[in-house]
C-alpha cells in the first residue's frame, strides 16, 4: 500500500474525512469526545495495527472474482470448439 508524505496510508483530504466519521462514531455510538488531532491518530494507528488485514481481505476478494471471471472465459472458449472428425 503506498503512503503519502505524511506516513499515512491515505490523501490529507481522505483521512480528514475519514476521521470526521470516527469521530462522529465515538461521539455517537460510544459517547466519547475526541478533537480531530486525537480521532487522525486513533485512525492512523487502526490503519498501522489492522490495516493489512483489510487489505489482504481485499486481495483475497479480488482474487476470487478473477478466477470466477477466468473460468467463465474458459468455458466460453470451450464453447467456441468444433467438432472434429473421429
């Protein structure tokens, strides 16, 4: 996974985002508050500690739809066949 200059996985403008919205989580669902400075490095530390594990869950994924895309290739040039004579 590539980084920015910052060492975070992630553009500025997307983990402002994305710490907006764990901040609002905490704020709402666990009712702690927490400053932007303390919600980007909560979010840069889950990405550090449990990041790859996403990412490998995503390859993973990715992994599977190629090989059902593949075999439907497969079976489409199998149909493609003529027969021959014996």
């Amino acid at each position: 996974m590539s980084r920015s200059a910052s060492g975070s996985p992630f553009k500025a403008e997307e983990k402002a985002e994305l710490a907006r919205r764990l901040r609002d989580y905490l704020r709402d669902e666990l009712g702690a508050e927490a400053g932007m400075l303390e919600t980007e490095a909560f979010l840069d530390f889950i990405a550090a500690e449990i990041g790859n594990a996403f990412y490998n869950r995503g390859l993973f994924d990715a992994q599977a739809a190629i090989a059902a895309r593949l075999e439907e290739a497969t079976d489409a040039v199998y149909a493609l066949e003529k027969p021959t004579r014996a």
